[in-house]
C-alpha cells in the first residue's frame, strides 16, 4: 500500500521530534515537508523564538524539507489563519490533505486544529495523543534524543536553558507536566536518532518579557526566554 503524502508541523521541540519518531517509523506516512511558523521581523522560530538559523540546521540534519510560514511581530489570529491557510492550500495543490501535529491531551486545541483543516478539506493526525505525558518524555529520553528548554513561564527560571534528563524530572514541580503541555515551557531538540548529526550551540542571554493575557485578564503572562547561539 502506498504511503499517505503529509505535512508534519515542526516546532522543533521534543514532542515534535517523538510524534515525527513514530512518523517516521511507522512508515504509513510519506512526510514530504516541515512546517513551521517562524517571526519575520526576528527571523525566529514564532513559537518559542529560537534562532532561524538553529532551525535550517535542525531540518537540514532531517534531511526533510521545510516550509516556513512567515508572520509578523505580532500576528492576530485572523493574520495566522489566513497564512497557514494560504499554504496549506499551496500544499493541497501538490497532493497534500494530512497535517500531522505533536500534541498529547490539549482537546481545546486539538478540535481547534480538526475544524480549521475541515475548512479547506484536510484531515489532522495526532501520533501522541492521549499518552501519558511523563511516560513519553522518560521515551524519548530512553531513546537517546536531547533537547534544552529555551522558554519557560514566569516561576520556572531556572529551568530555563536546562537540558532534560531523569535530574530534570525529579526536580520539576509535581504541578507543571512533564511535557509541558499546558505551555509551561518549550524545547529544541539537538540530537537523537532521527538526525543525521547534532546541532551545536551554545548558550546566550536569557530575558524576560510579558505579552497580553490570552484570556483578556489584566495581568500579562510573562516568560523567560534563553538564546541559542549558533557555534561556526
């Protein structure tokens, strides 16, 4: 039986690199690009604002070609619609009707993403959902993949910039998941057994800024961020 044609949307972070894992493995897909929305006036990984040039190098140990949807500084819903859509549609074109997504339990977000590809005729697939979320981060562990934390909520600092590893987990609040589903932080992945050779780096700065509050309250949200500095 010939593979299915997809797209996978990369954030370059662990559960991204799992779900693409099992992907890849269970060979009913044919993943023909990665798909990440990276900051245009930044030229940095919108999700978690990782240096573009650290994602070039992550694809390109992927050996998958990628497809950037390039967003504004700071893009309303209607502006990120419309440009997801607007590829989405490219890849249509091409032959292209599954988006394949990393996310382990997050129903708000997963019907979000069904009724949007609904609208233009694609279906989402989700290699993770409803697994358990410290069982898939001790695999991917196991599996012999790394990743940093390069963002993280206000309260987990410290964390940002760690590498994760059974010390991590032991020292990780028993309240914030072990995945950070709930959005507590994010990674970049930089070797493990789908990449061709490591990503190297080194750590920068690391800031503090607060954005709006998504659910319209007074108090912003604030997050630390660290920056990857790419070793020449």
């Amino acid at each position: 039986m010939p593979k299915i044609p997809a797209v996978f949307n990369w954030s370059g972070g662990k559960d991204s690199t799992l779900a693409l894992h099992h992907i890849l493995a269970q060979e009913q897909y044919d993943v023909h690009y990665l798909l990440t929305t990276v900051n245009d006036f930044f030229n940095r990984v919108a999700m978690h604002g990782v240096r573009e040039t650290l994602l070039l190098e992550q694809v390109s140990s992927l050996k998958i070609p990628l497809v950037q949807v390039r967003l504004p500084e700071m893009p309303d819903m209607d502006i990120y619609e419309r440009k997801i859509t607007l590829q989405l549609e490219q890849l249509k074109s091409e032959g292209i009707y599954h988006s394949i997504f990393g996310d382990i339990f997050l129903e708000d977000l997963k019907t979000y993403r069904e009724n949007q590809l609904a609208k233009i005729d694609m279906k989402a697939v989700f290699p993770l959902w409803k697994r358990d979320s410290l069982t898939l981060v001790k695999e991917f562990i196991d599996l012999g993949y790394k990743t940093v934390v390069v963002c993280t909520k206000e309260g987990l600092e410290d964390f940002c910039g760690r590498i994760i590893d059974d010390a991590f987990l032991a020292d990780l609040p028993k309240d914030i998941d072990p995945c950070g589903e709930n959005g507590e932080f994010h990674t970049f992945v930089f070797d493990g057994p789908i990449f061709a050779k490591p990503i190297d780096f080194t750590l920068g700065e690391k800031v503090f800024k607060t954005f709006p509050s998504p659910n319209q309250s007074d108090i912003p949200t604030g997050y630390w961020y660290i920056d990857l500095v790419p070793v020449d």
